[in-house]
C-alpha cells in the first residue's frame, strides 16, 4: 500500500491499495490428468472388443475355392493373433497356451479333373502372393507341372548364386503350406540358361541348379511340407531350356516341382526301385535277385555271369 499527495491539495490524502492475485492451483491440479488417462484406456478396451466382436464381411458367400473354407488354403492368407489358427502361444489374457496341431484332409490327386482344381488353388494363391507372372501350372498325364521363374522386375536367386530373393521365398512358403495336404510326392529340379559359370573352374551350371534345386526344397521343408513328400532333388543346368531357340534367354532360369500321380510314383519307383530281377555281383559269384513278384524261373543261388546272363530277359 502507498500514499500520494497531488499538488494542491494538502489536507486530502489519497491511498492506493495492491491486491496480489491470487493463482487457480486447484483448476490446475494433476488430478484431471488422471481422469483423462482412464477415459482413454476406456474408450481403446471398447474399440479392441468392438474389432474383436466385428464379423468380417464378404461380397460373396464362401465357396470351395475360398481359402477360409477349403482346407487347402487354411491358415496361408489373412490369418491373425485373433482368430483361431493363429500360431502364437499366447492368449489375449497373456496366459500361455499350449498349440494343439489340427487334424488336415490329405488327399491324392490322381484324375485330369483332381490336377485341375489343385491348379486353379495354386493359380488363385500366386495371385494372393502378387506372384502371378511368377508361377505356371500346367496338367500333364504324370502329374501337375509347376514352374517358378523369373519375371522382368525380379530374379528368383541372385545372378550367379543361389541366395534367394525374399519375394520368391515367400513364394515357395505358401506354396508348401498348400502341398503339406496334397499325399502326392514331388520331384524338385533346377534349370538355368545357357551362360556359362566363370567364377570357378570347378564350380559350373550343373552345381548351380543342384544348389538352387535343393535350397527351394529346404525352404519349403522348413514352411511345413513333409520330407517325405519330396523324392528326388535335381540339377539339370541348361539341358532342358523352355526356350530351346534362344538358350541364354532368362526365361530358362527356374525351379520345377513336378507332383506325380499314384501311378507316375509306382513307374518311377520301378525304375528306381527292386521292382525287377536284379543281378548283383560280389566276390563269391552273380546272384540273381527276384522280387516276391515275380515267378523266379528256378532256383538258383550263385550263379557265374556267363549263366546269369542267359536268365535275364529284357
């Protein structure tokens, strides 16, 4: 508080009174933060059950070839930590939970009009995987033909190696998710073009594809595919061009997987197999093997090779 006199006036006084204002401590508390922070934790619980809760629309009513309801597709596209083939151990609880594995339909696939639904699958997943200049599948009378390759934008392995390129890997994954319920076995071979490897005298094409071949056929093993599912992994280099008039073409760079029918299986075990009466030679002589089979002409247990020989019918 101060006082002034104005001129003048010597008798009158006049006071003049400072008021401090006072601050809104209490319209400033930390206490509506709080009421804030449990409004906000509200409002995401309610959006998280509502999301949960939401059924998820579709433009068409689900069909065989859909992926959620034909076993094939089950579990490759679309699925969550919501739904119920999600993969993660945990619930939304937070306690854990043990994976029990789901019983799938393996089937066979041996008739032209099995092969062609399996193809129209595999064309309907190529393009789910934005693989569609990717991937070819072709009905042949021993089986169904697959053909992954190159397209103008991307190299399945990198020029020279058989690093593979992560977009063909994500490829080959889903790929195996679907053969994983297919019982037909595969033959798995690698094809490059015509340009020779120079980065090593002993390294050539031949090693190049065996590598690539068996590096696919890993990646899908890892994704789920059975390892008895695959029977055979082969190199081929550039003998086998799909483009036989220009064989440096790229378009010759893939890998095939060639899923054999009940009956292609049995001619190849044939050809591989103890199907036929075999001579084995050993130290002691020739013996002549027959399968169970086959009627064994007479009995013979160690035979010259100039007696064999005469036993064996073309």
């Amino acid at each position: 508080m101060s006082s002034l006199r104005r001129k003048g006036d010597k008798d009158r006084e006049i006071v003049i009174k400072r008021r401090r204002k006072k601050g809104h401590e209490g319209a400033h508390s930390g206490a509506w933060k709080v009421a804030f922070a449990d409004f906000t934790l509200a409002m995401m619980a309610l959006f998280m059950v509502l999301w949960i809760i939401n059924p998820s629309k579709t433009s068409s009513p689900l069909s065989a070839d859909d992926p959620v309801s034909n076993p094939l597709m089950e579990g490759m596209v679309g699925a969550n930590m919501f739904d119920n083939i999600s993969e993660l151990p945990i619930d939304l609880d937070g306690s854990v939970r043990e994976i029990q594995p789901e019983p799938q339909d393996i089937r066979q696939y041996n008739t032209r009009e099995d092969l062609e639904q399996l193809a129209d699958l595999i064309e309907e997943l190529s393009g789910e995987v934005d693989a569609l200049s990717n991937l070819e599948v072709i009905v042949v009378p021993q089986g169904l033909r697959i053909l992954i390759k190159d397209d103008q934008q991307r190299f399945m392995f990198e020029r020279g190696s058989a690093r593979l390129n992560p977009h063909f890997q994500r490829l080959l994954t889903s790929l195996a998710h679907m053969l994983a319920k297919v019982e037909n076995r595969l033959i798995i071979s690698g094809h490059t073009d015509a340009t020779q490897y120079r980065k090593s005298a002993t390294y050539n094409n031949w090693n190049l594809s065996g590598d690539r071949a068996l590096l696919a056929r890993n990646v899908m093993v890892n994704a789920g595919l059975q390892a008895t599912q695959v029977l055979q992994v082969s190199a081929l280099a550039d003998v086998m061009p799909l483009r036989a008039d220009n064989p440096r073409d790229g378009a010759n760079r893939r890998i095939e997987l060639l899923l054999l029918t009940e009956k292609s299986e049995g001619l190849y075990r044939d050809l591989f197999g103890e199907s036929y009466p075999q001579l084995h030679y050993t130290q002691d002589g020739t013996r002549l093997k027959v399968p169970e089979k086959v009627v064994q002409p007479a009995p013979v247990s160690v035979l010259n090779k100039k007696e064999a020989d005469t036993l064996w019918v073309e």
